[in-house]
C-alpha cells in the first residue's frame, strides 16, 4: 500500500497563502499609517499657520449728522450773593433770619450791641458841644472888636487876632461835626440788614457773641439772590470757537433723574488756563421755581455744530508711533492697511477724524502692537475669512 501525499501540498499551499495575506495586511497597515501621519502633519501644518495670522475686531466708522453733544461737569452758584460782615465791634444782641430765610432789601437780619461805639457817640456830641461855645464866644469878641475899632479902643491887629481865632473855632465846629456824623453813621451798622431780595444761605453767629468789626473771620451772614443762578463750567480750548455767546444748552442734576433745564452763555473769559487748557464759561439758568441749589454740581450738554458727515471712531483705533497717528484698516484682501489721520474732536470714548478715513474703511478697533501694512489677518466672526481657525485638538493624529 502506497503513502498519501496530498496533505503536505496542501499544508505548504496553505502557508504560502497565510503568508501573503498577511503581508499584505501589514502593508496596507504600513501604508495607511504612513498616509494618515503625512495628512496629520499637513494639517498641524495649516494650524500652525493659521495661529500664527492675528484675528482682529473690525467695524464701519460711525457718521453721525450734522450735531453731537459735549458734556462738561458744572458748578451751580447764586447770580448775586453778599456775604456780610460788621463795621462796629461789640456782641451780638439779637438775630432776627436763620438758614434758609427769604429775606427783602432792608430788612433787619441782627443787632449788634456795641458799647464802646456808645461812648464814643457821646463823647462826640460833648466835644462838638465845647467847639460851638467857645466858636460862639469867638463869634462874640470879634463882634465886640468891629464895634470898637472905629473908636481906637482896639487895634487893626488885635481884631485880625480876633477874627482869626473866630476863624479857627469855627473850623473845629465842622470837625468835630464831621466826627459825630461819622459815628452816627458807623452806629447804623448796628443794624446788619439784607442788601437785596433773596435768601439767607449762611449764618454764622448767634446771641452774645463777640464780634470784631471787619473781614477778618468768617462773614455773619450770607445772602444769595437765587432767583438766577450762575452755572461755571470749563471748556477745552478746541471747542471755545463753537460755543458762543447767546448758545443755549441742556443742564441736568443728580437730585433731579431724567429731567433737563435750560441754560445760555452769558460770558466768556476770554483766556485759557495754562493748566487745564480750558476756558472758563459763565452760562445763567432760571429758578425762580427755587428748585435748585447754589453750590451744587451740574453736567452740561452743549449742542455743536460738525460737518454733514462726520466719522468717529473709538479712541482705542488711535495709534501712536513715530509715523504719526494712524488707524489700522483691513482690505477687501484682508491685509492691513493703515492710514494717516486727524483728530477734529476729542469726544472721549470715541474721536471725531478730520482726515484720512471713508465712511466704509474697516477699522480695527484694538489694533495689535506692531502691526503693520501688508500683514495679513483674520476678522473675528467672520465667516468669509481665508482660513477659519481650528483647534489643536481637531488636527491632532489618532
């Protein structure tokens, strides 16, 4: 009986095809890997190059028409206000307005009693009483003199004595006259009296205390006309040309939300403060309605006038180089483009540009230190921009 020889051909034709197959699983194996990391690094690639393009915040100037506003901070005062001080020394005897009093012209606020201008008052109408006797007796013996001098009984120089001394007594009559009047008229001041209609705004003192005559503390009194007020305020130098005399403009107060009142320019300084480079500006506001108080602080709008278009731009868009001030722009390419301006109007958070921007010039609002023209970004939101930015995460090889 012969042997069989079948299963060792089909064993070697079985390993042969075992062997194949699994070469060629490891080469597609090899294959696919090699595939897959040349894709991932072409796209770390593209990642790289897409963080390394700035994304930028864009937007359209903002033109406005033909007004805009320029708020100021302001100092509301009394249009007429005089603080009082005594003319005579003494205590005070009596008050007759506290705070808060409306008072008319004349009428009687204190009292002051002053002793020693008293004395001085009567020691006046004693020493004018002794000047008119002996100027009477004067009077008399040059009269006694004229009658005698026809006879020889009195010399021509003794009556030229005579009317000299007359002369003299006669002279100290008047002064010491004018002496009591003044002190007549300093005694007046006992009486501390409103100049004028308003309100009494301060007072000072009260009953017994001393009081020095001049302006050397603290006034008495305070008397305001608050029927008008002054409202100060101080305008930068650029806008003093556009607020005139005659302007009108909105005021408002914190104690009052929401409402306006009326104000105008009634005068100007005419200079600026080296300082500040501002101009101080008096405008006047009506209240008679006594709603607002001297004293208080304000915030002024003024309405200006501006060209038909006027572009504005925030103020972070500005930079400052040794190229001047530019604004950085982005093409329709998307690459920087940037431009040369000037500033008409400083309104804070944003500037008004006088030159060197359209209306639809795209402007980076925080423009990146060192940017320059030619550099090519990337607008945030944008759904048009060349490359949109992916993450690491998304590019990263499995």
């Amino acid at each position: 009986m012969q042997p069989d020889s079948t299963p060792p051909v089909l064993s070697r034709r079985r390993l042969w095809v075992s062997a194949s197959l699994a070469a060629a699983v490891a080469a597609s194996v090899v294959v696919m890997g090699l595939t897959t990391r040349k894709m991932a690094d072409a796209k770390l690639s593209e990642w790289t190059e897409d963080q390394a393009v700035p994304v930028v915040a864009v937007a359209l100037p903002d033109t406005r028409g033909s007004k805009t506003t320029l708020d100021l901070p302001a100092r509301l005062e009394a249009y007429t206000q005089a603080q009082l001080f005594a003319r005579v020394s003494g205590y005070l005897k009596d008050w007759k307005a506290d705070i808060g009093t409306p008072v008319k012209a004349g009428e009687l606020l204190a009292e002051i009693d002053a002793p020693d201008l008293d004395q001085q008052i009567m020691q006046a109408q004693a020493a004018l009483a002794s000047a008119q006797a002996n100027s009477k007796l004067s009077d008399a013996t040059l009269q006694r003199g004229q009658q005698l001098i026809t006879s020889g009984w009195v010399s021509k120089q003794d009556l030229d004595q005579r009317s000299a001394d007359a002369g003299n007594k006669q002279g100290m009559v008047k002064s010491a006259q004018a002496d009591l009047d003044r002190l007549r008229v300093l005694e007046q001041y006992k009486r501390i009296t409103a100049p004028f209609d308003g309100l009494v705004t301060a007072r000072t003192t009260d009953v017994g205390a001393l009081i020095n005559a001049g302006a050397g503390g603290p006034a008495l009194f305070v008397v305001s006309d608050t029927s008008r007020l002054r409202v100060y305020v101080n305008v930068p130098q650029n806008y003093v040309p556009s607020i005139r005399i005659g302007t009108k403009a909105e005021m408002s107060v914190p104690e009052y939300p929401g409402r306006s009142f009326s104000a105008t320019v009634e005068a100007s300084a005419q200079s600026v403060d080296v300082a500040s480079g501002t101009t101080r500006m008096l405008l006047v506001v009506d209240n008679s309605a006594a709603e607002l108080m001297t004293g208080a602080f304000a915030n002024i709008s003024f309405e200006l006038a501006q060209p038909e278009t006027a572009i504005n731009v925030p103020a972070s868009a500005l930079m400052f180089n040794r190229n001047g001030l530019r604004v950085a722009t982005v093409g329709n390419d998307n690459r920087i483009v940037l431009k040369t301006v000037t500033i008409s109007r400083d309104l804070g958070k944003e500037v008004e540009i006088g030159s060197g921007l359209a209306a639809d010039d795209r402007v980076v609002v925080n423009p990146l230190e060192g940017l320059a023209s030619g550099d090519e970004v990337r607008i945030a939101g944008d759904p048009g921009s060349p490359r949109e930015p992916k993450t690491a995460a998304a590019i990263a090889p499995r």
